[in-house]
C-alpha cells in the first residue's frame, strides 16, 4: 500500500492541474491564475507577498487590502487573465504567461498590437505582466499605465521566507518548485568550501548560469550591440569552472563574451568575462572600461566573489549591472 510510481506527483495541485482526459489542452496558466485568485481571497499572507511584487507603494498596497480577484474579466477584444478589484478606485489588471510570449490581435487603424499594450490602451486601470523568467519582456515602451514586468520565481522565492501560509499556500510554493517556476537552490556555505570535490557543485552552477542567462541576456547583447544566441552552461572538470559564451559573437574589440562561475583555494567566483583581439588598439579601448585584468593575458574579467545563501543573487546581478554599465565607455 505504501509503493508509489517513480516520479509520480504527490502534490495536490500538480495532480489537479495533470487531470484531464485530452493531455494536449492542459493549461498550467489558466490553473495557475484561478490558485492565485484563489489565495488572494483566503490566504493573507499570499496577499500581502502577491501585492508586495506588483506594488511598491504602500499606500496602494493598502488600498488593496480588501480587494477582489476575478479571473478571465470580459474587456472590449480581449479577455484579462486576473483582475485585482478595489472597494473604490480602478483595478489593476494582470496577465500570467508561464513560456508563451504575448499574443497578438489586429485591431484596424493599428495593426497588430500586443496584449500589455491592447491592455494599457483600455485605459481601464494599470497592467502587470506576470510570467516566469524565461518569457520575454513585453513589447511596450515605460510608462505610467504599465506597473511592470514580475517574476512567478520571485513571488515563490518570497513565499518560500514565510510560515504563515495556509495549506494550499504551502502547496501552491511546492507546485511552482515542482514545475520549475522556482530559482534554483542558492549554493550554501559548505558546498562553497568544497566545491572541488562536490558533484552537486556542477550541476548547481550551470543550472545557475542558465538562470542568470534567461534574466539578462537581453540587456548585456545591447550592451555589446549583438543579437548573438548565449550557449547552454557547460562545466569544465580540467578548469573547475562553469560557463556560458554568446556563440558566434565577434565585435571589435571583442572576440568572446559571456559569465562563468570558477573555483579556487576554497572560495567561488561569477565572473562576466570578455576575450579581446589581438590587434593593436584593443587593449586600449578595452582599457577605459576599468574591467579587471591579467597582465599579458587576452580576458578581461567583472568579478564577484559568492559566500553562500539567497544573497548571492544580489551580488551577481550587481555585478553584471555594473559590467553592462562598463560597456558603454568601450563603443
């Protein structure tokens, strides 16, 4: 009575949302909106973390306090996944995507228009974007009626800090995990000790790097002024070293490009790195920059020292942060 199927799903929302008798038609984000709809009527912790990501302003928060969710509210030529509804005031109208990029519909004397700007364009209230990170930002230019572009891994990143979540709360941050709407793991200390002898070292890494490349690759191809593809992660046992480069990417004064996480004398590194040519004048273009470099040596390196734990996600974006801003002093 005890045996279970390898691999068998004994979370309660990853069996609801698995039921059906047509496997084709599943739909893990119109599932995922009524959970989230759900939870924001009857679980207030989840309200609290749902509105903390969508809204910095506290006073707004508030003004939320008592709102409702309503799922798939008819609007003229379309249909909004998840509307936050306030006792007074406009709502705030909300789309989820899991993988998909946005939709588009032809409207005349328009031409094709994208979902978040079809939204923005009702004029009904102001439009979140809700999606995993590897969906692309939506293709609207920055303005008032747009609160923004947020991540289902930051909203289970957050869930995962509380202990005050009802039970399908806990479920529902158990389902993200499960489906892969989740970052990974952050290194701890020991593993960072040991990296050199820790299998599970590898695979964290690259699966960290893939992470980071999904969140920024766009910003740092501008940066470089290239629309070159990045590589999977790949670990070098020889070098101890985890790494991603933009393939085929070939731009004076620059060879390669890309980020890798290296260990050495029992501490850990991410580093945004670049490869010059060997001609003369690329050092010195590369030079303004301040990049960090090896005298004689054709790398030129951004780097960031990792310790252990969820900080780390902050050290590395700080670091590719400053690395794209770096950038700009080369061209």
């Amino acid at each position: 009575m005890g045996y279970r199927r390898m691999g068998y799903k004994n979370n309660f929302l990853s069996r609801l949302c698995s039921y059906s008798f047509n496997k084709q038609k599943l739909s893990r984000e119109n599932f995922l909106t009524e959970v989230f709809a759900y939870l924001f009527e009857n679980d207030k912790t989840f309200k609290k973390i749902f509105l903390r990501l969508i809204l910095c302003d506290g006073r707004t928060c508030f003004r939320f306090k008592t709102a409702v969710a309503e799922t798939q509210v008819s609007y003229p030529r379309c249909f909004v996944d998840l509307v936050l509804r306030p006792q007074s005031g406009r709502p705030i109208l909300i789309e989820v995507k899991i993988k998909a990029s946005e939709t588009q519909t032809k409207i005349w004397g328009l031409g094709s228009v994208p979902q978040i700007s079809k939204y923005i364009r009702l004029r009904s209230g102001p439009v979140a974007y809700l999606t995993s990170i590897h969906v692309p930002f939506a293709n609207v230019r920055k303005q008032k009626q747009y609160l923004g572009q947020f991540y289902i891994e930051e909203l289970q990143q957050q869930m995962e800090k509380s202990h005050k979540l009802s039970h399908i709360g806990v479920e529902l941050r158990r389902f993200l995990e499960e489906q892969g709407m989740a970052y990974p793991k952050p290194f701890t200390v020991k593993e960072l000790r040991y990296s050199k002898e820790a299998f599970d070292f590898a695979a964290k890494a690259q699966e960290l790097l893939d992470e980071v490349v999904s969140e920024y690759q766009i910003e740092f191809r501008r940066a470089l002024r290239t629309r070159a593809s990045f590589s999977r992660a790949t670990f070098s046992t020889t070098d101890k070293s985890a790494y991603v480069y933009l393939k085929g990417f070939n731009k004076w004064p620059f060879k390669a490009a890309g980020f890798s996480i290296d260990s050495d004398n029992n501490s850990t590194w991410f580093s945004v790195w670049f490869r010059i040519h060997r001609e003369t004048g690329a050092d010195d273009q590369v030079r303004k920059a301040d990049f960090d470099h090896e005298s004689g040596s054709r790398y030129w390196n951004e780097v960031v020292e990792l310790r252990g734990g969820v900080s780390d996600r902050r050290r590395i974006s700080k670091c590719i942060e400053k690395a794209i801003k770096k950038l700009g002093r080369c061209f």
